[in-house]
C-alpha cells in the first residue's frame, strides 16, 4: 500500500508557510503536512496536520499536485487560504513531543523571494514551487 503525505500550500501576503526542520543534523524546510491516518481522507489529513504542525486555520481548497518521492511515498499537494491563527505547534501534536536538540520543528512564514535559497524537501515540492510558483500566486488572489 503507497503511503500518502497530505500537504497544505497556504499563503499569507508575500510570504508561504513552511515548517523549518532540523532532523539529526539535517536542516531544511517542508510544506505543512504529514501522512493520512486510517479512515481518514487526504483532504481531513490537509487540515488536520496542518493546525497540529501550525495551529493555523484555512479552507481547503483544489489539489495543485500529486507526485511520488525517491521513497514511492505519494505526496498530494492541495491549496489552502489561510483564515487565522499564530504560527505555533499545536499542544497535542506529536512535533512538539518529538522536539528536541536534535530534533526541531518551527512553523514559520517564508518570503516567497526566499524560497530560491532554501533546501526544500522533497525534491518534488521544490521542483513544484520553482516550476508552477506564478500559477499557484495567481490561484490565491
């Protein structure tokens, strides 16, 4: 059975948010988003890992993008538009206990002139954003 990510694209002004990772000396940054529970949809995994790694609110809107990762991991990208809430992890989420010097989750908003300059994984996500990015601004407008 392919494992699925369900990932959020969601912009505010200028800026997407990203979750800034350390994972045993690894840094790099990722879309919100994490892997779809038994009897759970993509779409409810979308928002639910998105207010557990952000504590942030939004309307689900279309997938922009479905791929697989060097893994077969199969990645389904869907645009959200963001309603409320501070970047934070959510109390109860797993980041936050799994949060540690080696180990460090940081929900954050990105200047989309930065995206250029940072490691973004998967490969698949950065690809997306450097290929279709202008589309993807226009769909949020």
């Amino acid at each position: 059975m392919t494992k699925i990510r369900a990932t959020a694209v969601v912009r505010k002004d200028d800026k997407i948010l990203m979750i800034h990772r350390l994972r045993q000396g690894w840094e790099h940054y990722t879309l919100p988003g994490g892997k779809v529970e038994k009897g759970e949809t993509v779409k409810v995994a979308v928002l639910r890992e998105l207010m557990e790694e952000t504590s942030i609110v939004a309307k689900l809107g279309e997938r922009l993008i479905s791929f697989a990762d060097k893994e077969g991991r199969e990645h389904q990208l869907f645009q959200c538009e963001y309603i409320s809430g501070e970047t934070k992890l959510s109390d109860d989420s797993v980041e936050l206990l799994a949060t540690d010097e080696n180990n460090k989750y940081e929900p954050m908003w990105v200047e989309i002139s930065q995206l250029e300059n940072l490691i973004i994984w998967p490969e698949g996500t950065k690809e997306f954003l450097k290929r279709n990015f202008g589309s993807v601004l226009e769909r949020f407008q």
